[in-house]
C-alpha cells in the first residue's frame, strides 16, 4: 500500500457529510474530524499549519464550528509565487452511506473517495513529499487549502476568497480524470410562482387553476427554452441547460389550486448571468402570455468559471499534465468563487465525477497514485 493510498483510505473512514444534509448533531455530519486529521498529518511533515474559522458554533441551533485547514510549504527563499491547492473536504449523504474505506480490483471504494478526498490526498500527499526532497522550490510558496461546504453553499471557499488571500494559481481538487479543466458552468436555481383563484371542484369554471398556468410554463421552459439554450455554444461548455427540478401545487383533488411553484436548476456560461437570465425567462412568458413571480433560491451566486490557458503558470501546468488543450465541464465547484475573489483557478484531481455521490463511489488507485506524482513534477518545475 501507498502513502497515498494508505493516507486516502484513512481519510475515507472519517465521517464528513456535509451538516446541511443531515440533523443537528448527527454523528456523521461536520469536516472537523477530517480537518484535524490533516493538520496532524501536515504537521509532522514539517508545513505550517493554522484554522481558518467559517462557520462559528451555534448553541441555539446546536451546531459546532467549521473551519478550513490551511498547511503551508514555504520556500527557501524569498517568495516570488504562491500556488494554492484547494479540494474540498465535505461529502454528501445518502441512506446507508457507509465510511469504511474496501480496495478491490485496483479501485478503492467508499464515500467521498473521488468527490474529493482522492484529490485531498492526492495535494497533501504531494506537498508532504516535497517537503522533505532536495528538489524543493526555492521561490514558490504551496499553499494547501482544505475547504468547508463546497455540496451546499460554498463558505470555505468563499470565505477564503474573502479574506484577502491571494496566490497566482489555484488547483481546485474535483474528478477531473487528471485533466485540467479550465471552464465550468455556473448554477442558478430560479423559482417561479404562479398565482390563480381557488374555488369548488365541482365548479372549476369559477376559479382560475394555478397548477394549469404552470403546466404551460413547464413546457414552455423545457422546450422552446431549452433550444433556444441549444443554439448558444461555449467552446469548451457547449450550451446553458434547463431542468425543473421541482414542482409543488394545490391542496386536495376537489379545489381549484390558486398557487403553484416550481424550482428550476439552469447552468450558466461564461458571459451569462442571473440578471440576464431572468430577462429571458421574463421574456419567454411574455411572449406566450403567462405569467410568474420570479425568486433565487441560492445562497450566493454560484458563478460560472473561465480561466485564460494562455496564462504562463496555467500553460506550465497543462505542460506537466501532457495536456495540449484545456477541458471544461458541466458542474459548478469552488473554482470560480476564488476565480471572483481575483486568484486564477483551475480545476484538477483523480476520479470520474460520474461517479461521485454514488452509492459504491470509487476511485482508481493508479489514477490517485499518477495525480500525486503529476502535482510533485509541477512543482519541482516551478522556480
């Protein structure tokens, strides 16, 4: 066994499901244990290591703190870059989720095993590595970020963004398949309202049905929307995508429902933005006369992401991953929320999204064991 895979395999036994998904005071629910575990592990290779407090305890609501683990490897000399590595370390939870990590047929099963402690123990595991060889930078400062709530509401990420940290490069830990992915799509979670008359069942004629009204706006979203989406293309992205994911109306059988609401996912490209698409959207049921109230319910703008591959370090880091052209990918992560708080990111790490939040998620071990390597050869590159 690895390091690596000895040091992943130990971060899959500790539970870390994100608490939004789970009861107050569950057992499996926080990152702490995670975040500890990482800071002893980077400790006794000698990185600095400190706690970026998040989300601060609730008594009321009986919720512990939540905080980032930060470990840094300086340089010898005086630092001329700094390079962030910054997976996240919260998973998501499904009905019997188990926390036992099983190698089997060269993979290594067991929840958050791609999604992302792969690229966790892929990052720390490199930077341990380096921290002890001859061929340590001299001038480039690696800094890594282990992050809070990237499945719900970003605030690791978006705290770390928001306390002025700055690096040239961040290498955001996703299943990437070692690819390095440049462009992400954004996430918009819209909610649209309509509102109509109730009356009797047996008298329909006298009231106005909401759910009808929404009906029609559902079709009219997944299909005139939809390929109006379709003849928009990113390069990397291709198009913007609609979903209504939810829909929620009336009361009982025999009364006209006077409200309906439905809640829609659309993924956003470069370029676009909520603003722009509540104008189409406005637009369209314009157009078909319907009408709706229309309401976010994010937490916070979930941005999409493009970086510039022309970027020196971004092309150095395409160079050691034998990559002639950057990739893009369908899912939001925290790279564009430290790509808005002014630090350039792209997305990186072992595994295959599709099999993220799976029931028997798994990575390849060889995969893990080429990412660690392929981060240790960038950054004996790096001056």
């Amino acid at each position: 066994m690895t390091r690596t895979e000895k040091l992943l395999a130990e971060l899959i036994a500790l539970p870390s499901v994100n608490p939004a998904f789970l009861p107050p005071r569950h057992p499996l629910a926080g990152e702490r244990q995670v975040a500890d575990f990482l800071a002893a592990t980077a400790a006794r290779a000698g990185l600095e290591v400190e706690f970026q407090k998040v989300v601060l305890a609730d008594s009321h609501h009986k919720t512990p703190s939540r905080a980032n683990v930060i470990a840094r490897l300086r340089p010898r000399n005086k630092i001329r870059q700094t390079i962030l590595l910054a997976p996240h370390l919260d998973t998501v939870g499904a009905e019997g989720t188990k926390f036992i990590p099983q190698r089997k047929n060269g993979r290594l099963y067991g929840r958050g095993a791609c999604d992302t402690k792969g690229s966790v123990a892929a990052m720390l595991g490199a930077l341990c590595e380096l921290a002890t060889a001859k061929s340590r930078p001299q001038e480039t400062e690696i800094v890594f970020a282990g992050l809070i709530d990237e499945e719900n509401a970003q605030a690791g990420s978006r705290a770390l963004a928001a306390s002025g940290f700055k690096a040239d490069l961040a290498i955001v830990g996703e299943p990437t398949k070692l690819q390095v992915v440049t462009a992400h799509k954004g996430s918009l979670w819209i909610q649209l309202e309509t509102r109509g008359r109730a009356a009797h069942g047996a008298t329909p004629h006298l009231g106005k049905n909401a759910v009808h009204e929404m009906a029609r706006i559902v079709d009219a979203l997944e299909t005139d929307y939809a390929a109006q989406l379709r003849r928009r293309k990113h390069k990397l992205l291709g198009a913007g995508t609609v979903n209504t994911g939810k829909i929620s109306g009336g009361t009982q059988p025999n009364i006209v429902p006077d409200r309906c609401v439905i809640e829609i996912d659309r993924r956003t490209l470069p370029g676009e933005s909520e603003a722009s698409v509540r104008r189409e959207i406005t637009a369209l049921l314009r157009a078909k006369k319907l009408s709706a109230k229309l309401s976010s319910t994010k937490h916070a703008p979930c941005l999409p992401l493009e970086t510039d591959a022309k970027l020196p370090l971004v092309r150095q880091f395409l160079g050691a991953a034998k990559q002639t052209r950057p990739v893009g990918v369908d899912y939001f992560c925290d790279a564009a929320v430290l790509a808005a708080g002014g630090i350039p990111s792209v997305v990186f790490g072992p595994g295959d999204i599709a099999q993220a939040h799976t029931a028997d998620e798994w990575i390849s071990l060889a995969e893990l064991e080429r990412g660690k390597d392929l981060l240790v050869r960038f950054f004996e590159s790096l001056p």
